[in-house]
C-alpha cells in the first residue's frame, strides 16, 4: 500500500475535509438519526466519497465527490449538477453551488455552517480563501481511506455483535467502525458531540490520516469508557503497535503495516481492551458463521 504522508498533501487533504463538512451536515439534517451519530458518517465510494440517498419530502437526492474526475455531483431524482472539484475555489464557492443546486430543486435547507471538530474554525458559508486541490494526491489519499474500509470491513463482518459499519467520519475526517456493548454509560460531561456519541460502552476501529505532529498515517483502535491507564502493550500485535495509556488509545502506524498486520492489530487489541471494560460473553462474537466459504478473490491477470 503506497502512503501519502500528510506533509505531501496537507492542503488537498483540507479541502477534501472542508467538503466533508458540508456533505456530512446535509447527513446531520436529512438523515434518520442513529445512536453514535451513525447516520451522519459518509459512506466511502470507488472514487471518493458520497451522502447516499437522502430523502426530502417526496423527493431523492445525493451528493458525491469523485476525486477521480475531479467532480461534485449533485443528484435530485433525474436532474444532475456537475461542479468541478479545481484549484483556487473557495469553499464558498462549492457550498454556494452545491446548496444552490439542491434548493433550485425545492430541497429546503437549513445548516449551521461552521465547521465541526476542525483545529480551526470554517464558515463554510463565507470563507472566500483559495483552497489547493491535486488530483493525484487525493486519489492516493482516497486510497489509503479504501484500504483502512477493507480491513476494518474484514475484521468486523463476520462478528457476532452490534457494530456500526466503516464510514467516513467527517468532523474527525478518519475512517472509523465500531463494536457497542448494550449498556447504557452516559458521557460525564454536557458536551453535544460527545454525549450522543459517547453513551454505551464501545470499541472504535478507526484509521487517520495523520497531521502535523504525525505526519504517517496511523490505525487506532478506542475504547469508551476511556481507560486511561498502563495497559499491557506486549500482546498487542505486531511489535511495533502499542497503548498509549494518556491517549487511551492503541497505536500502529502505517509505515510498520504488512500482510495480515492490521486484523491481528484489531484483535489483539479488541481482546485487550474488551477484557479492561469488564465486557462479557465475547467468545460469542467470533463464533464461525454457518454458511459455505467464499471462493477466494484474486487480482485478475490482464496481460495479453
């Protein structure tokens, strides 16, 4: 897996999340709402990233960054807007066109444009600074979201639990999934973000593209309630992941990652984290599903 470390993109990467920004507060607005903010994540395509479908009223709409093709597309039902995704737009701009697209169609739109969970603070409605956008960079960086989804995808589908699927979290900008204990452990403090996604017990599998105090691409893997406390790092695997106990995180950077490096990252440090919260009935979760294997998928072999 090639990296794209975030000094050789930061610029690129912060329009894309300023994007997110504004696809994920459509999601905040339209979407059924779902414990853990689930319903806000954006789901990842082959090109980018996208709402899904959204209704308003009787109408159907989705909005799609393909950094591919360097477009944002603008769905509502048969009608398309193409805006082009380019260098020295503002994000102005793109809000600008994109809500314009979706309230010429009847979509009535009320969100609050002030970035969420950024280090600094975007009126997405207003700021007119001309943002970077490199196409190659943003496929690269699209690519390491779509590998984290992969195995993250891998990891948790055949478990036996209650978890939420790998989406794009936009106010972090990680690719992140999570296993949720049924129980109900209210947030300690009035913090809007954080009590809604923060009330059962949990362990977050996620993926973030770094920033600049670290510049590598990184897998973590949460718990909640946080445990900030020593906690073995030897058995989690491979060697070089670890447990932050300040963070209350564990750790293992892309550049140390091969072959089957992340799933034993994620069970080793699932199994680690799942016995610190006390949760029972784990095995249960790893029992093999009942249904034939599936053929193994090979890269085809396009030579002539």
């Amino acid at each position: 897996m090639e990296i794209i470390r975030h000094s050789e993109w930061e610029d690129t990467k912060l329009t894309l999340h300023l994007l997110s920004q504004i696809l994920g507060k459509l999601k905040l607005g339209f979407a059924p709402q779902e414990p853990q903010w689930a319903h806000v994540t954006l789901p990842l395509t082959v090109t980018g990233f996208s709402t899904g479908p959204l209704w308003s009223g009787e109408m159907l709409f989705e909005i799609d960054v393909d950094v591919a093709a360097s477009v944002i597309t603008v769905r509502i039902d048969t009608e398309t807007t193409a805006i082009p995704l380019t260098a020295g737009t503002s994000i102005k701009s793109y809000y600008e066109a994109i809500v314009g697209a979706l309230r010429a169609s009847g979509v009535a739109i009320s969100i609050n444009p002030e970035s969420q969970e950024m280090p600094d603070t975007w009126w997405l409605d207003r700021d007119e600074s001309p943002l970077a956008y490199d196409t190659a960079a943003a496929k690269k960086g699209m690519r390491l979201f779509q590998y984290a989804a992969r195995e993250q995808t891998a990891f948790l589908a055949p478990l036996r639990c209650r978890k939420v699927k790998p989406a794009l979290f936009w106010g972090t900008f990680d690719v992140s999934s999570l296993i949720v204990y049924n129980k109900h452990e209210p947030f300690p403090k009035d913090l809007v973000i954080e009590k809604a996604a923060f009330d059962e017990p949990m362990i977050e599998f996620g993926f973030w593209l770094g920033d600049a105090s670290v510049d590598v691409p990184t897998f973590f893997v949460l718990p909640y309630p946080f445990q900030y406390t020593e906690l073995p790092s030897e058995r989690i695997q491979p060697a070089d992941a670890y447990y932050d106990a300040a963070m209350s995180e564990c750790f293992l950077s892309l550049e140390y990652v091969t072959d089957r490096d992340v799933q034993s990252f994620f069970r080793t440090s699932f199994d680690l984290l799942s016995e610190q919260l006390g949760w029972e009935g784990c095995d249960h979760y790893f029992l093999p599903l009942k249904m034939p294997a599936q053929p193994k998928q090979e890269p085809m072999d396009e030579s002539p």
